[in-house]
C-alpha cells in the first residue's frame, strides 16, 4: 500500500451527509499531458496566449452539437436534490463535489458569454469571466467526476453532470490542458490496439497460458483462440482481463461458457480492448476512432456476433453508442443484439438449460454484487428494462449458495461509483479514489458485519482495480473482489470435447 | 384614458411578447440542436409511449426529485400544484363566458394560491437552513422566490383583505385580447400585483424558469431505451462518416 498523505476516512454505520467545508480537494489534480500525448488525438499540446477565446468558441461549437450541454446548462434551478448524491461529495466533503456545484463551474462561464442574464447582470446571476483561475478550478474538479450519472437519477430534470464534465474536458483538450493518463491511454490503443498496450504476440502468449492452465485444472482443452478468421463470435474484452487478479479469471470463465455453448469465437489482437476512453474525454471523434476498430476486426475476422466482456463504461459505449458509432451492423447475424454482453451470453445459456453448475465450488465465498454505473444507469442487459441488474444477480444466484444484496440506497439505479470510474483511475489521483470509495465501502461493509459477506462480485474492469487498490486503505483484503465470471469459471462442470483424452475424461467424472 | 391604464396595457403586451417570443426562440434553439448519442438515464422506457409516461410522470408528479429528497419533493410539489390551481383560476379574466371547469375551480384557485406561498417559503427556508443548499443559492435565487411570494401575497391579500374591481380588470385584460383596451382600477396592490406578474413574464426566458421547457428536451429523460434497435446518428456526425 502506498504511503497516505491524507486521512482515510472513518467508515459508519450509516450513511451521513457530511457538512460542507470548501476547498478541501483544490489540491487534487491528475498530471497534466506532455504535448506528445495530446497530438495523436488532434489536439494542441500546450496552452497557447489566446487560450480563453479558443475555449470559449469551443465552448459555442459543443453547446450547439450537444442538446445535453445547452438544455442542462439552462434548466438548473438549484433546488439540492442532487447536493448529497455524489460519492465524492460525502467522501470530500468539498461543495465543488456536489454535482450542481460541479456544474456551476461551466454554468458561471456559460452564463457570462452565452446569456443575456450573464452578460448584463453577471454578479446577480453568478456569471464569471473565464479567467486562469477558472480554468485551474475546471482541471481539479472536472477531474473528479467520475461521470457515474448517480446525480441524474434524483434531478427533477434529469441533469446528467456527466455530460457537462465531458464537455469541460473536451474544452480543456482543445485548449491543449490533456489529462495525462486517459491522452497516453488512447494513443495506445490507436498505436497497439489496447490500453495496457499488449502487442499480439504477448496476447498470444497469455492465451496459451490459459489454455494450459485450464487444461491441467480441469483436464478438458477449453480454448482461448486469437484472430481466428471465420469465428461465430468476436469477443471484446478489456484488456486487463489479459492478465489483472482477478479479471482474468473472468476471462477463463467466458473461455469456459464458449466451450460449453460449442459455438467458436476469438479474440482480436487488432480490437484487443473493449475500454474506450474517448467517452471520458468527451471526444466524439475519438471515441468513434476507438469504436471503428471493433468493427473493422469483426468484418477482418468475418465474424457473426460480437460479445463484450466484464467492463462497465465499456459496455455503455458497446450497448448505447456502437450503433451510432461504428454502425450499421448489417453483416452480423440479425438473431442476435448487437453487441451482446457475456451476462446476456450466459444467461441465455442457462436458460436454455445448456449450463451445469456445481455451486458447491462457492461456498468458500459469501458475495455481493455491486452494480458499476455504467452498467446500471447508462446501458441495459436483455430484453426488459433493469435486465443489467437482474440477470447478474441470475447468474450468481446459480452459481453461489450465498448471496446477500447491499442497502437498497446502494445498488440497482442508486449504486454507488467505484470512485476511480470515468478516468480518474490513476495513481495521481489516490486520495480522491480512496475517498470517494467510501459510501461504496461502508455499504459493504455492513453486508460484512451484518450477513458475513465475504467477497464483492463486479462486472466492470475499473472497479476491480479500483476496489483492489482501495480495499486495504479500509481494513479490507485486496482479493475480496471477484470477477463475476470467476464465479461461472469454479462452478461450471465442462463436458469433456472430443480431443480430451479419456484418462481427463475420467478424471473430470472423478472430480465432478 | 389614463396613464396607469396606457402604461399597464403596454407593459403586458411587451411582456407577452418577451415571454412568447424569448420561449419560442428557445424551443426552437433546444429543438435544433442534436443529441448524437444516446443517453437515457436507465432503466428506462423502450418505446416512445413508455418515455410519454415517464415523462407524464416526471411533469405531473416530479418523481425524480421524489427519489431524490422528499423535503424538496413536497414543498416544490404544493408550490407548483398551487400555481397550476392558481393560473386555471386567472383564466377567467380572459374568457368569456367562462367554461364550467374554470368556474368551478375558483374556490380551489384560493387554496392554491396559499399553497403557492407555503411551498415557496419552505424552498426559501432550506436555502437558508441546509449549509448545502446555501452554498448554491445565488443572488437571482432569492430574488426569483422573492418575486414568487410578492406575487403570491399580493394576490392573496386582493381576495382577502383589500378587495379590487374584479370586473374592471376582466374588462382590462379582455380589452387587452380583442385589442380594445378598458381603464384598469388603480389600486396600489392590484399594480403591485400586475406589475410583478409582467416582471416575471420577461425574466421567463432569460432565467433558470427555463426549467419548464426544458425538462421536455432534457436527454436522459425524453430518449426511449432502443439502441441496439435502432441506429442514431446525428446530422454533424454524419458528416463525419463521410470520412474515410
Ligand atoms: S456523474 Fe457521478 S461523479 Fe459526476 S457529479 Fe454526478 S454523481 Fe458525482
Ligand atoms: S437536482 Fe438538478 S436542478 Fe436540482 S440542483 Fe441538482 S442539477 Fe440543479
């Protein structure tokens, strides 16, 4: 654990609304990036002198591309309702963390150069010039957000401060004021084809890995293939799934569900990732740029579905915006949604009774399921509304005897953020993480003391991280996160395929 | 004709014309503007009645902001009710005859317009009670609630204690419609009154009153749950698969 320079905060019993204290995150700022980060995305790589009228036009370009920006930045009536639904307000105290008080810092500027009000009228109307000192308030705060939408749920109009933080930060881009680690994270992935930048022999590598992993633990040969042209499914997986604890568990467990499904799929080394980080930077192009690579290893691979693994603003992008993005999907098999998740994958599976479990491999565990935000408020699972939460918990409900939900306030739509989501999962920004886990934590942490909980399932990529770096601030094991498809992985009994040996055979029967 | 009369009957119609023309503008502004992406906040409805009744939910019952904080919830729902009460129970002055429906409702008009004011100095008191609500509320804010009440109080004092020439003003405001305009009564409280309504007519489409339209604009509530179904692309991202 690293050295902590701040105070870890006191978990309580029940959730309280801290008292509002100024200025106690100013200091929180994620590095800066070098103009070598900010070019390969097309954007400026420094301030330049007439920054202020950039960022202003900038900001008309957005507000008329953006209905979102323009109508939110407009409706708010600062009625409170979203004051104490941030994480990181209750963790930080800091009311530039309450989601309207994060808005007021693009609002006061919106207002001075955009409205009649703020133009005329400005101190009545809280409307500011956009001076340096605004802009510093902009880098700290819109790099606190972690885009979660938890605050549009509960405002009357449904304003989502997420799209307001990603418009600051493609403002900020076009100013040349980058965020280091989300810029470098994306030029990797236009450079190799993934954010850990993994290069295909690597992938290759850790695959066979797997494969005989599995094979000794199991004695069944579950593949895990790469660039198979002429696969049913093109699977999409974050790339931490690769080799992290415990995502790559997660990733034995979809290798494991395909090989029961006995439909072939492959991995990409080209589209090796499933994250992109041009959602949290508010940069269309950028996105789509990300988004394009999928389609174009599905129809290199002449694929016929494609299937998303465990990550949350991953899946956003995959379920809400692959269509727009890198669409149409006609070349794909019309029977099947594209994408599909590998919840929906198994789920599907179970139902058609083609799935057995044997729960008893998980009753060294007690879980509960967090939901990860963009799972629970940006996208959808199956066919209903609120499928994205109730076919995960189908899932481990058949694959554990002991599952105990969180407080009602802290699941489903009302789920509390990781704290490193929206690319604040960076080792620059550990005291915002670490305290903006809190009301995460705390709720589980009452499921612990309360039911026994032992282990936190998750289906998202950065949360795993994020739980795993910040668990042991609390008092808690690194490795009381699990993946979900870890879960699937120890229960699932494999049938044995055609080239496994008899003697596995039997072994497998012995062991079942 | 006097100047109270002349003045207050330009007043209006400038005001009306503020209000009418700064909304449209603005509806027009909101309309044209694209959503490229997809962004309702889930879950949420799959087709386009689902999101009519969420919206009719949302419009008639807030139920957000039920989620979200039942103080809020319950003042800013009377104040709101009470003023719906309130404008059907003005109707009469501009319509003649008048309909049933709006002859009935006039003794609920009164409750309304006390419920108006109770709502409203419960939303002024967490502004000044809730350390958080303090810290967002402006100088506009309390100006905004300010007007709301004086209009509110001023109306209910009419009705009350100071009573004013009803028909004369339903002449005035009748004569305003079919451009033949009546003399106003000039009643200190009763201009007091009228003033504060136009002020708050032209303040509409320049203030956050445009809450209003905008909830019907807003995204994350007006989009239907369907992207995988069906594809969205806006016009301005159109062009950009144009691009090779
Ligand atoms: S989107 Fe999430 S992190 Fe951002 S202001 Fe809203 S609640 Fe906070
Ligand atoms: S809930 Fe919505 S309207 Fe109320 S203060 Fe927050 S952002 Fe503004």
């Amino acid at each position: 654990m690293a050295k902590v320079d701040f105070k870890v905060p006191e978990l309580k019993q029940y959730a309280e609304i801290p008292a509002v204290t100024p200025e106690t995150m100013a200091h929180s700022r994620p590095f800066v990036a070098k103009p070598e980060f900010q070019e390969p995305l097309g954007f400026p790589g420094a301030l330049a002198d007439d920054w202020q009228e950039r960022a202003i036009a900038k900001m008309g370009d957005l507000l008329s591309r953006y209905r979102s920006l323009r109508v939110y930045l407009d409706s708010c009536v600062k009625c409170g309702s979203c004051t104490d639904k941030c994480h990181y307000y209750l963790g930080t105290q800091d009311p530039k963390n309450m989601p309207v008080g994060r808005q007021d810092l693009m609002r006061k500027v919106y207002r001075r150069y955009f409205t009649l009000a703020g133009k005329f009228f400005p101190k009545l109307v809280g409307a500011e010039d956009f001076t340096r000192e605004v802009l510093d308030d902009w880098y700290s705060y819109y790099h606190q957000c972690s885009q979660c939408r938890r605050c549009s749920v509960f405002c009357p109009y449904g304003i989502d401060t997420a799209e307001i933080s990603m418009a600051a930060r493609e403002i900020m881009d076009h100013i040349g004021v980058g965020q280091k680690y989300c810029n470098e994270i994306i030029g990797k992935v236009f450079k190799i084809g993934n954010n850990l930048g993994l290069p295909g022999p690597a992938l290759q590598d850790t695959l066979e890995g797997l494969e005989e992993d599995v094979l000794d633990d199991t004695g069944v040969a579950v593949k895990y293939p790469l660039d198979q042209v002429g696969a049913e499914i093109l699977l999409v997986t974050p790339s931490a799934d690769f080799f992290a604890e415990p995502h790559v568990d997660g990733l034995v467990g979809y290798g494991k569900v395909f090989h029961e499904a006995g439909v072939s799929w492959t991995l990409s080394s080209y589209a090796s990732e499933a994250a992109n980080f041009g959602m949290f930077i508010g940069s269309y192009e950028n996105m789509r740029r990300v988004a394009q690579r999928i389609r174009e290893a599905a129809i290199d691979l002449k694929v016929k579905r494609i299937v998303f693994g465990e990550c949350g603003h991953a899946w956003r992008v995959a379920y809400s915006f692959l269509n727009t993005l890198a669409g149409p999907w006609d070349f794909l098999d019309p029977r099947y949604p594209v994408p599909q998740h590998i919840c929906e994958f198994t789920h599907g599976l179970m139902q058609e009774g083609k799935l057995t479990f044997d729960k008893s491999q998980n009753d060294d565990k007690v879980l509960t399921y967090h939901d990860s935000c963009n799972v629970a408020r940006a996208s959808r699972m199956g066919s209903v509304p609120g499928g994205q939460f109730d076919i995960p918990r189908a899932i481990i409900r058949a694959t554990c005897n002991h599952f105990y939900d969180m407080d009602e306030e802290t699941i489903r739509e009302r789920t509390f953020c990781c704290g490193g989501g929206g690319g604040l999962l960076t080792d620059d920004l550990m005291e915002l993480r670490v305290k903006g886990a809190r009301p995460r934590v705390e709720a589980l942490n009452n499921v612990m003391q309360e039911k026994g909980v032992t282990h936190m399932a998750a289906i998202c990529a950065i949360c795993k991280s994020q739980f795993t770096k910040v668990l042991p601030f609390y008092g808690m094991e690194m490795d009381q996160i699990v993946s979900l498809h870890q879960l699937v992985s120890n229960a699932i009994v494999l049938t044995p395929g055609d080239d496994d040996e008899l003697e596995d055979d039997e072994e497998d029967e012995e062991a079942a | 004709m006097s100047f109270v009369t002349v003045a207050y009957a330009s007043l209006f119609y400038l005001a009306a014309a503020v209000l009418l023309a700064g909304l449209a503008a603005k509806v027009v502004q909101y309309a044209r503007t694209p959503a490229p992406l997809k962004i309702p906040t889930t879950p949420a409805p799959t087709t386009q009645s689902g999101v009519v009744l969420r919206m009719a939910r949302e419009v008639v019952l807030f139920e957000s902001l039920f989620k979200g904080n039942k103080w809020i919830w319950l003042f800013g729902w009377i104040f709101h009710f009470g003023l719906f009460l309130v404008t059907l129970r003005h109707l009469r002055y501009f319509i003649e005859p008048v309909w049933l429906p709006i002859a009935l409702i006039q003794p609920f008009g009164i409750y309304g317009g006390m419920a108006m004011v109770v709502g409203l100095l419960g939303l002024w008191a967490r502004r000044i009670l809730v350390d958080r609500v303090r810290y967002i509320t402006g100088p506009s804010d309390h100006l905004m609630l300010g007007l709301l009440v004086s209009i509110g109080v001023s109306g209910l004092m009419m009705t009350f204690v100071v009573h004013t020439d009803v028909v004369a003003v339903k002449e005035f405001f009748r004569g305003l419609v079919t451009f033949q305009v009546a003399p106003l009564p000039s009643d200190p409280l009763l201009l007091l009154h009228l003033l504060l309504v136009a002020v708050l007519m032209i303040v509409f489409p320049f203030s956050k009153l445009l809450h209003a339209p905008g909830l019907f604009f807003s995204p994350t509530r007006n989009q239907a749950d369907n992207p995988r179904e069906k594809r969205h692309v806006a016009e301005w991202a159109k062009r950009l698969e144009q691009q090779p």
